[in-house]
C-alpha cells in the first residue's frame, strides 16, 4: 500500500506546531510528537490541554507562516500591510 502525504499540508501543520512551542516559550524542550492541534482552538500539549488560537499567515510563494495567541477566548485579527 503505498501513502501519499501532501508535503505542503505537513509542512503548514508543522508551522503552526512551532507558533504553539514560541508562545509557551518552550522552544524545541517540548518535543514535537507531543503537540497536537485539535479543534475549537485546543492545544494537546504534552500531557495537559491548552487553550489558544492558531492563525495562519498569508505570505506569498512557498512560504509558511502561523501566530499562535494562548489563552481561552483570544480573539487574534491579522491585517495585511503593503509595501
């Protein structure tokens, strides 16, 4: 059987993983494995859930971008400036 993984999604899903671990400010001492974004803005982090909310960045060509704002009942508005 042969799996065939989207790499754009993987890689949308691993930046908004890192916005998760820049937040808490834990960097990369919270191993990867162990986030997992789940809807309604919970975060499975480790061993407990926390509350926040991911936006996606809008930024041209192949590139990827993801704020993750922690706290229950954040509302986050991004507004795109042109330069």
């Amino acid at each position: 059987m042969k799996i065939v993984v989207d790499t754009g999604d993987l890689l949308k899903y691993w930046v908004k993983k890192e916005s998760v671990v820049k937040a808490t400010g834990d960097g990369l001492l919270m191993p990867m494995n162990q986030i997992n974004i789940q809807e309604r803005g919970l975060i499975k982090y480790g061993d407990k859930v926390i509350d926040g909310q991911i936006c996606p960045l809008d930024v041209e060509g192949n590139y990827f971008g993801a704020v993750c704002v922690l706290g229950k009942g954040k509302i986050v508005q991004l507004i795109k400036v042109e330069i």
